[in-house]
C-alpha cells in the first residue's frame, strides 16, 4: 500500500507541478507551544525555470518588542527535472547581518559570508536550503517514504533523513485538509525535530510545519490563508 501510495503520488505531483500559479502567497499562525508569536507570510513565485521564495515573520504583542523576532528568509534557485536547486539563501534576524549561503553547482561549492566574513565548502549533490525545502515537494516527490539531503541554515550544512509517516486529515483554521506527513529521523532525543505536512489537494504545499527544540520546546506554523495569481 505505502509503494503504490508513493506512485500515485508521484503523478498527482507531476500533473500539479505542471499546473502551477505562478504565485503563490501562505500565511501562516506561528506559535510556540499554546503562546501566539503572530504570523508569517510567505510568498513562492514561479516562471517555469527558477523560482524566489521570500518568508517574512510579523510578531504580535511583547514579543514585537523583541528585535530578533523579526526575521526575513529568502531563496532563489532553478527548477529542475529532480526539484528545486537553490543558488543563495538569505536568513536576516532583526538588523542583524544576515547570514548568506551562495550554491556554485558548477564549481560543487557553498560559500557562507557573513558580516564581511565567508568560508566555503564542499557542495553535495543534492542539497537545500531551510526554505525551499518545504516547497521542493510541489516540484518533485522523492522515490519512496526514505528522502535523505542536505541542508543549509545560511551558517552550516548539515545531513538530513526524513521518513514519509503516511497521509493525515489536518485541521487549520481554512478547514479540514488533505495531507502527506513527513518527519525528521532523530538519532538521539535531544536532537532537533522536524515535521512537515503537505497539502495534496493544494500543489503539496506547506499547511504545517513543526519545528522542535533540544529542550523539547515546539514551534509551529499552520496555514490559515492561502491564495493564488
């Protein structure tokens, strides 16, 4: 079941990828366990050969007080047959420098620069950012429910192992949603977690993302707008 799961899949993708808006906008409720922190826009744009993806937080309350609450992502990369391939990403906090990842596919180099300062190293083949991660889905399936890669937070890179947990009814607040959820293998406890749930009547879009800390704490983003031009 969970092999003829993944090739359907595979086709319901291919036929959305090709479907594709050319924008896409997701707001998205962002909390820390039941505490609001406000949203977060984010806002995929398309023109069948590279794509831009820009992530923007809006913290509400005391915690809009906090500069570093205040955080802007962006990545921007080509659209290949195997999904998405980043060129640089951005990851700015507050008026911080922002922390920059360039991708030379070329050259098979990353190069961070932060501040003035920058370091490279080895580029593996199939490597992301933080960002387009969960977007690469919409543009290609992994084969099966093993997908392994790596990943970029703008200051490191790092393996990653998700596992396909299976697919799951979300509830948000647009509505009961049809989903496929990942997860994060996490070798020891106290390891960093992650969860993806993506919509399959929506292109395999984000509509939940939990995030979860050494110490246990959870941060989530679950969609309550999403709309197309």
């Amino acid at each position: 079941m969970r092999l003829a799961f993944v090739l359907f899949s595979c086709l319901c993708l291919n036929a959305a990828a090709a479907e594709m808006p050319q924008r896409v906008t997701i707001v998205f409720d962002v909390n820390r366990g039941n505490f609001s922190l406000g949203t977060g826009t984010e806002v995929l744009e398309t023109n069948g050969s590279s794509y831009s993806i820009v992530s923007q937080t809006h913290p509400t309350g005391i915690v809009a007080l906090i500069p570093k609450a205040k955080i802007r992502r962006e990545s921007r990369g080509m659209i290949t047959s195997q999904g998405l391939r980043p060129q640089q990403f951005l990851d700015q906090r507050g008026k911080d420098d922002p922390a920059v990842a360039k991708f030379d596919w070329e050259k098979k180099l990353i190069t961070f620069e932060r501040g003035g300062n920058s370091q490279s190293e080895a580029l593996p083949n199939i490597a992301y950012d933080r960002l387009c991660i969960a977007y690469n889905f919409v543009f290609h399936q992994p084969q099966g429910d093993d997908f392994q890669f790596s990943m970029t937070d703008g200051k490191h890179l790092s393996d990653y192992r998700y596992l396909m947990v299976g697919k799951e009814i979300l509830k948000t607040p647009m509505g009961e949603v049809q989903t496929v959820h990942w997860t994060k293998q996490r070798e020891k406890e106290t390891d960093r977690g992650a969860d993806l749930w993506l919509a399959t009547d929506q292109y395999y879009l984000p509509v939940r993302i939990v995030f979860t800390d050494k110490d246990g704490s959870r941060y989530e983003q679950v969609a309550k707008q999403i709309s197309y031009q």
